[in-house]
C-alpha cells in the first residue's frame, strides 16, 4: 500500500515540475515488481478492501491522465501488479531475460486490476490467456505481442531507457503531453466521436507558439527552441 500510494504522488509530483519531461519508473531491488504483499490480504471488510484496492491502482489512473510520458524499465521480474505496471506504462523497455506474468490466479486471486491496460495492449485473447494461465513469458515473448517495446542486454537496460527518454524530451513539451492526453481520450470512443475529440485538441496545438516554432525551424533546417506556451 505505501509503495502504490507513494508510486501515485511521484507520478503527479513529477507531471507538475517543469523541469521534467519524461518519467521513468524502475525497480530498485532484485526484480522490477513482484505484487502487492499478499500478507496485507486478511482482516478487511468489504469497504476497507474496496478502499486498499482502489488506493492500489490508483497510480494506473494517473499515468493515463498526466501529460508527460512514463517508460518502464524493466528487469528480472514483473508479475501480478509488476505486469500492470508495465502494461500501464506509455512504453516499456526490458533487460533480455525478465520474466512477466499475470500471476495472481496462482494463489487463488486473479489480476482484475492489470487486466484493464493488459486487454488494451494485447487484446482479448492474449490477455485472457495470460490472466487464466499465469503462465511467465519471456521478455522476446512480451516483445512480440505489443507488451514492451523494446528488449535490451541486462548491462545496457539504464542506458537504453535513458536515450529513449531523451528522445521524447527533445520533442516540443506541449506537443508530446497534449497528444498523449489526446490519445487517452479518444481510445475508447467511437470512430467519428474520436476524430470529433483529436480534432478540437489538433486544433488548439496548433494555437501554441511552440506549434509554430517546431514548423520555422524545420522549414529553416535549424533545432527549435521551445517555451512551453
């Protein structure tokens, strides 16, 4: 609970900080994320374990309504809430060798909450067959059907996600966090409803000085000076 709660307030402490562009979330231990600590499971009543879980996936929230970018970067192990986490994340990088696994069906639980992203990144059936099973899968596997986005050698995983990080961070600021909330509104709309909401956020990009500036400096063949307006 304390990690989640603590994972939720980086998220939203990070968005608000002008001088950060792009989020990354590792694992500092052993592995990546193993899941909650089962042992906090006894002793609740309904209303408290309806409050312990939304306290828990709350962060997931988050990261789909802030505007800066969130990459994971991934080693060793991310199964239960580790897999969310991962599926949550806007892109994620793994070190070859790390295991990911909807895993809580094994001890008589299920992954209701990692379901959610999981469903949006792979789809129904492989989702499902991940939940059901919880079943490990490699990172080559997590790779091939649209987990990760990239699998990197162990020693090369901090430097990779760093050069992916400052490839976002040189894009234009308002560009890159009005079109990732764009992205996340329109997801799950209807076809002409989402070009309704892309369009009217289209148009207020282009608006901003910053939109301007990105066009006077490709057309001059010169590196653009962003201001964030």
């Amino acid at each position: 609970m304390p990690l989640a709660t603590e994972l939720n307030q980086a998220l939203i402490s990070l968005d608000d900080d002008e001088d950060t562009r792009v989020i990354i979330i590792r694992g500092a231990g052993k592995g990546f994320c193993a899941g909650i600590d089962v042992r906090d499971l006894e002793g609740k009543s309904p209303l408290e374990y309806y409050d312990w879980i939304t306290l828990l996936e709350e962060w997931a929230l988050t990261i789909s309504k802030i505007g800066k970018p969130v990459i994971a970067s991934v080693h060793n192990i991310a199964v239960a809430n580790g897999i969310g986490v991962v599926a949550s994340s806007d892109l994620a990088i793994a070190a070859e060798g790390t295991k990911f696994g909807a895993t809580a069906v094994n001890v008589g639980l299920f992954c209701m909450g990692p379901a959610i992203p999981l469903s949006r990144c792979l789809g129904r059936k492989k989702a499902l067959e991940l939940l059901l099973t919880g079943d490990l899968i490699d990172a080559e596997e997590a790779l091939s059907i649209g987990l990760i986005n990239k699998v990197v050698p162990k020693e090369q995983l901090e430097q990779e996600t760093l050069k992916l990080a400052q490839e976002l961070a040189a894009k234009s600021p308002l560009g890159i966090q009005l079109g990732k909330k764009s992205f996340y509104k329109m997801a799950d709309l209807a076809y002409d409803k989402a070009f309704e909401v892309t369009g009217n956020h289209f148009a207020i990009l282009c608006t901003t000085e910053d939109a301007h500036e990105g066009v006077h400096a490709f057309l001059g063949k010169r590196e653009p000076e962003w201001k964030m307006k």
